[in-house]
C-alpha cells in the first residue's frame, strides 16, 4: 500500500504546478469575459495562455501539468459536452435546416482538407483543421486528433488557428447576418450556428443580435456536433485507408474501442438526454463542468504553444485560416439563398 501511495505521488505531483496555472489562467479568464463578453472565456484564455507561456512561464516543470489540463480535460468537456444535447430539439430545425448543416459540414470538410493540402500542410493537419472548422472547434480537434494519430503540437496549433479564425468570424458574421437577413430569424440564426467554430463563440456572435437568435443558432450548432461521431469515424477510417503507416500488433491489440472513449461517451449521454430527459441539474452541471475543462484545456493549449515557432510559419497559417474562414461564410450565404430557409 505504501509503494503504492508513492507510486500516485510520484504521477500526481508533476501534473500540479501547470495544472494549477493552467485553472488560474482559465479563471482570470472567466473573469475577463465578463467585461469583454463578445470575445469569451474560451478565446480570452487561449490568448492569455500564449501571452504567459512565451513570457513568464516557459519553465519545464509545468510541462506535465499543462499537458494533463490539454489532453484529459478536453476529453472528459466533450463528454459531458453529451448531456447537454438532445435529438428531438434538432427537429425544430426543420428538414431544411438539417439539409443546409449537412450540405455546408460537407463543403467545408472537402474544402479545407483540399486547401491544406494545396498548402502543402500533411493529412492530419488538414483533417484537424477540417474538422474543427466544420464541427465544434476544439472539441472537435480533440476528438479527432487521437483518431488519426496527430503529434500535440500540430493539434495545438490547429486549436490555436481556428480560435483565432473564430475569434475574427464571431466579431464580423452578425453584422454581416443583419445586413443580409434583416429580420428573418432563420437565415440569420443558420449563419451564425452553421459556420462560427465553437458553442462560446456561437452564443457570443448571437449575443450581438438577441435572445431569439441565440436560441435558434443553438440548434443549428446542435446538429454539428451530433455529427461529431460521424467525422470522427469517416476520418479514421479515411487515415488507415491512406496512411503508409502500419499499426504495430500490440498497438492493434490495445485498440478495442471504433472510436475514442470521450466520443463514444459524447454519444451514450446525447441518447440518454434524448430518450429520458434528464434532471435540470445534471444539464447545468454537466454544461458547467465542461465549460471549465474547455476553458483550462484551451489556457494550457495556449501555454504549451511555442508562438516563435508558430510565427515562424504565420503567414501560412494565417493564409490557410482566412481561406477556409472565408469558403465556409461563402458557402453559407450561397445555401441560405438557394434552399430558401
């Protein structure tokens, strides 16, 4: 028992220190947000995580913790992500709706995935980026990067571009939306929850507008990351059909699950939400916890980032992220008009 004890010592404390900045950082956030709504927690903290981690905190002993808080934190927020989703609120949507998210998710996997490759970026970095455009921001990265076998620092630079992309959509798309759609609810609600990356960034873009557009931008958002199983599936498979590389026996053998364990259970609580309604405080608990574990996960992510190095190849980056910003927004506005919603 004693072995034992000072084996969980000898794991537990490493991960301390940048566990513990990594919450500091994701609560000065929260802090923040509420002056600066239209930005979030979700944004403020991933910025505030760069600013500190190349300034102050480079040292290599937070290393551990803030890998804990990006990985297993991010995992168990898309989880409980789950519990807060339900099928039937989907359908309010309407047939037309569910046409337009597949149709723009399709476009925008296609797009980018082919954008990045043109780039010259590798397949997991434009799958990634694919993914998170067209899903759920980090969540989505989160799910997918394990499924295709991506290094952490690609998946943090991902998470750190289309935060950044997102960050430039939420302050623009609304007013776009209000010029384009005036007052119709729909059009301007499909805009927004059908092409801004992250659940904080839709309810932030929405915000700008009314409580109606929130609402029904939800619904949209909704049904993308119901969709999140699926992606996640197509791109793993898409990576063995491609990839030259051969998973080892006991790697093969350690595989028992189709698909990551966090997705998995995103899916088990989205079907108990939708068969049997659960308590209201397990919705708000679960919506509470996950945005935490997001908001520390994406203050880590910030931390680790090396943003010299990320700068090194910013231009690139930058140019990848406006030409997939800017694809998703057309190709939304082009369905809005012709499926007439």
């Amino acid at each position: 028992m004693h072995v034992s004890n000072h084996s969980l010592k000898q794991k537990f404390f490493p991960i301390l220190p940048g566990l513990i900045l990594s919450v500091m950082v994701a609560a000065i956030s929260r802090l923040l947000a509420l002056f600066v709504p239209q930005l979030g927690g979700a944004t403020i903290a991933i910025l505030l995580g760069i600013l500190l981690g190349n300034t102050f905190f480079k040292q290599k002993s937070l290393a551990a913790g803030t890998k804990f808080s990006e990985s297993k934190l991010l995992e168990v927020s898309v989880v409980l992500l789950g519990a807060t989703v339900t099928f039937q609120t989907i359908a309010q949507i309407g047939l037309k709706g569910i046409l337009f998210i597949l149709i723009q998710m399709s476009i925008t996997i296609t797009g980018a995935y082919l954008i990045g490759k043109k780039m010259n970026f590798n397949d997991t970095f434009s799958l990634m980026m694919a993914g998170g455009n067209a899903v759920c921001g980090s969540s989505a990265i989160a799910s997918i990067a394990p499924a295709i076998h991506a290094e952490d620092e690609e998946k943090g630079q991902v998470i750190t571009l289309v935060n950044l992309l997102g960050t430039v959509m939420m302050l623009t798309l609304p007013f776009l939306g209000l010029f384009l759609f005036g007052d119709n609810l729909l059009e301007k609600s499909a805009l927004l929850g059908g092409t801004l990356q992250s659940v904080g960034q839709v309810v932030a873009g929405a915000s700008m507008l009314d409580q109606m557009v929130v609402q029904y931008a939800m619904l949209f958002k909704i049904l993308r990351i119901v969709l999140l199983v699926v992606v996640v599936f197509v791109f793993e498979k898409f990576m063995q059909r491609n990839s030259s590389v051969v998973a080892t026996p006991s790697e093969k053998k350690k595989k028992k699950l189709p698909l990551p364990w966090y997705v998995l259970g995103f899916l088990l609580f989205c079907i108990l939400n939708s068969v049997v309604k659960l308590p209201t405080f397990i919705d708000q608990s679960a919506h509470f916890i996950s945005t935490w574990f997001e908001i520390t996960a994406l203050a880590a992510i910030g931390l680790r980032l090396d943003f010299a190095k990320f700068m090194k190849e910013g231009p690139r980056f930058l140019l990848y992220g406006l030409s997939v910003g800017g694809l998703q927004t057309i190709v939304a506005l082009l369905l809005i008009f012709l499926i007439r919603l």
